[in-house]
C-alpha cells in the first residue's frame, strides 16, 4: 500500500483547497477502515490522503432543543454507546450493528456515510430520522437531506473540493417510537443481508407520522415511502405491521450476491419490516 | 511514484515513549512488528477480517491491520507484551493457559487483548456480552469454548489473589 502525499489540513478552508487540488487523486482519511483495506487490495489507488482528524470538533457532538448535530468523525461505537443520545434508539442500535466491536472503535459516522454502500447500516438509521448532511466545500457550506445523498453504490451528492462536516438529526417529536433490526447471517461482523428502520408518531392510538428504511436490498440506503404512507392512520398492531411488511418486500429491489438471492432478501425484508414496526410501536413513550 | 515523505509519529507502547520517522503509508501493525519488533501481534487476513492484530489504542480495541499510523499518533497503545507485570502473567494470560484455550497459539494474543478492553470496561459483562465483544476475532482452531471459559474465570474473580486486579 503506497500514496505519495499525506496531509492533515487544520481546518476546513485548508481540506477544500487540498480536495480542489488534488480531485479524484486524493481520498479522505476518517477511521480508514474501508479506505484502507480498499487501497491494500488497490481497488483505491489515490495519490494523496488527506486525514480529516486535525480539524477541529468533527469528533464530537452538539445537543440543542431541535436536535442534536453529530460530527463527521464520531466514532460508530461511541455513537452507539452514547446515553445523551438516548432520544434516538435507531440510530444508536443502526449503528452498534456495525461490524465488530474493534472495527466501530474506528469506524466514523461520516465514513459510513461516504462510503455510500447501501448495507452501510448506520445510514439507514440516521435515515429512520430524516438526517440532514452538512457539507462544506470551496464554495461554502451547504445542507443535503440523507435520503438525497446517495447516488449509487460508492456515489455520493459530493461535488469537487467538498466533505461532509456532520449530520443534523432533529429530536423526534413526543410520542415516536423507532427501531433498527439487522438480519445476517453470521451476526454483525458480517455484512447485512436486510437492514431494516421504523419510526412511528403516534397520535390518539394511530400512526400519524412513519419513516421505514432498508439496507442492502437496492443500490442504495433507501426509504420505502409506499410503506409510509400505508401506514398512516392504521392502528400499529400485528396486522397493520404484516401488511406493511408485504408493501415493503414489493418495494425492495435487492439484487443477488453471495451473501443471499433476491428472492430471499425480499423474503426477509417482508419479516424485518414487521418486527421493526412492532418493535417502534412498542417504543413509543 | 516517488517515494513518500517520512513522518515523526510519538508513541507510548506498553508505558515506553517513542518517536519514530516512518512513512505515512504503514499501519500500526507493521510499525509495532517491523519498527519496534514487537512481533506478539500478528498479521492474519490483513483487512480487518479476523482480528489476530488487535491492539488496544487508549485503552480501546482496535485492529492494527486498518489503523494507518498518523493515526496513532500520540497514542497509548498496549501490546500482548505489555501485560505482563513484575514478572508474573496477567490474569487473562494465565487462565488462557489453564484453560487450555490456546491450540496453535496465533489469535491468542489479540483474544487476550479483546477480553481485556471488554472486562476493562464491564468487569461483569455477562456472556452474551463477551461473545458480542469478541465477535471479530477468529480461532481458526475453533476452540471458542476454551477461550469463553478462561475469560468467564477471570471475570468471576478466581485469579484475584494470584495475578491481582485485571
């Protein structure tokens, strides 16, 4: 594994300027738990890799009364781990899912996020809370909604010079609940077969608001948006959430890998759509 | 492709300061083994897979394979042979050998690594909890029951006396 350039910008001026020079001959450095495997097996060959780790507060995070707004390079275990992160059960479970123990030590949110692979897991449950993305770039600084940020497997809304910063994600609103369950086949060291998200508004016994997001069954972290809407008004219980979990599975477009056949992954979206409503529901304070 | 720029990296490994001139390009791994010679951590499937290069990085497990070295900078990273004590195993060290829950020896260190950043964060994690935590490391020998044993040992206190606190 060989680059001919390293640099560590500090700060986000210093990043953009490296990235415009540089182009599509530098890679960002975050956790580098996919970037560096990728460059050993030279799928990536980049000239230069510029570390995002000396610009200061991308490791943190920022509560305020809307929500809280993560950094880039937040840990995914510290994520997961995090009890002042409690008002978002999804994401902390969508991202404690990752991978092994060792490798969410490393692993950061806004890599994750990059990376753009549609089994990225930690996505999808910052999807579960209609995440914005906050990007940064030699023309300033600009917001994406997460739904929005990927454009194919490995392809983001990331034009030339920019990165992303952090993630907003609004508080929910009182009376949601929301879930993130991961079906694979040697648990979470593997790569998901089905990844699925719900979050559900209940007003007077009925779902008044629903996200349902999936991982690994299109070429890209997706919302099943004809499953939202079905579900708004029904009462969640066993019935509604079996239904849905049918409109799911027709929404889904999974392709075969050798990690599970379409069929079978429509098969198991259709059953961790249900679980997941359920589980939202019965989350709901 | 010219030849890349060295870099001054500190280090503390196992409590001894160091500061190293190397390329960018290595990994912790190849630092640890090829710089220092501290060659208890192993190189396995060398992209993160199964785990035999676990290192603990400000107490944290990490796989060295994958971490890139300025990354370590100004870490304190502890290394299998870092456990021992005044001349005496660490109580995981000595239950590993107990149990019998080494065979071809080669995941032992970073097993031993794992257990301890998991017990070092909750000395009463329950089992499920340790099987969670080592999820990324491998025993090709398959002796994951051996290992299970001799880490439940240390939690549950029976090498308190002899090898102190873990």
């Amino acid at each position: 594994m060989r680059f001919e350039k390293y640099f560590e910008p500090a700060s986000i001026k210093e990043c953009c300027e490296l990235l415009v020079e540089y182009g599509k001959d530098a890679k960002l450095l975050a956790g580098g738990t996919d970037l560096v495997p990728k460059m050993k097996a030279e799928v990536l060959a980049p000239k230069a890799v510029i570390s995002l780790h000396k610009i200061p507060g991308l490791e943190t995070y920022k509560l305020c009364d809307k929500g809280v707004t993560i950094g880039a390079l937040m840990p995914l275990r510290k994520l997961s781990l995090c009890e002042d992160l409690n008002k978002w059960p999804a994401l902390k479970a969508a991202a404690g899912h990752v991978s092994s123990m060792q490798i969410r030590n490393q692993a950061t949110l806004g890599g994750n996020a990059c990376n753009a692979s549609p089994s990225a897991d930690a996505v999808e449950g910052l999807m579960v809370y209609d995440a914005i993305v906050n990007i940064a770039g030699p023309n300033g600084d600009r917001e994406v909604e997460i739904a929005d940020f990927f454009k194919g497997p490995g392809k983001t809304d990331l034009k030339e010079g920019e990165f992303v910063v952090s993630f907003f994600v609004p508080a929910p609103e009182e009376g949601t609940g929301a879930a993130y369950r991961k079906f694979a086949i040697r648990g979470d060291t593997d790569i998901s077969i089905v990844g699925a998200g719900a979050r559900l508004l209940l007003k007077d016994g009925k779902i008044a608001d629903a996200r349902i997001t999936l991982a690994s069954v299109a070429p890209t972290p997706m919302r099943a948006v004809k499953t939202e809407e079905f579900l708004i008004g029904k009462t969640p219980d066993e019935e509604t959430a079996k239904a849905a979990g049918k409109i799911a599975r027709d929404e889904a477009k999974p392709i075969s890998d050798p990690r599970a056949s379409a069929w079978y992954r429509k098969d198991i979206v259709e059953v961790e759509v249900y679980h997941a409503i359920l589980d939202a529901a019965a989350a709901v304070k | 492709m010219s030849e890349i720029e060295k870099i001054r990296v500190e280090l503390t490994v196992n409590g001894k300061h160091h500061v190293l001139y190397v390329s960018p390009c290595k990994t912790l791994l190849e630092v640890l083994r090829e710089d220092l010679n501290l060659i208890g951590t192993k190189r396995g499937c060398d992209d993160s897979n199964c785990g035999v290069c676990t290192v603990l990085v400000n107490g944290q497990a990490i796989k060295s394979c994958t971490m890139l070295i300025p990354l370590a900078n100004g870490c304190d990273i502890t290394t299998i042979e870092g456990l021992e004590r005044e001349g005496g195993l660490h109580p995981l060290q000595q239950a590993f050998i107990d149990r019998f829950a080494v065979q071809c020896g080669y995941c032992t260190p970073a097993m031993i690594l794992t257990a301890k950043a998991i017990l070092d964060e909750n000395p009463n994690a329950s089992e499920e909890e340790i099987r969670d935590g080592l999820h990324g490391n491998l025993c090709r020998c398959t002796g994951y029951t051996k290992i299970m044993e001799a880490i439940l040992d240390v939690r549950d206190g029976k090498y308190k006396e002899s090898c102190g606190e873990v």
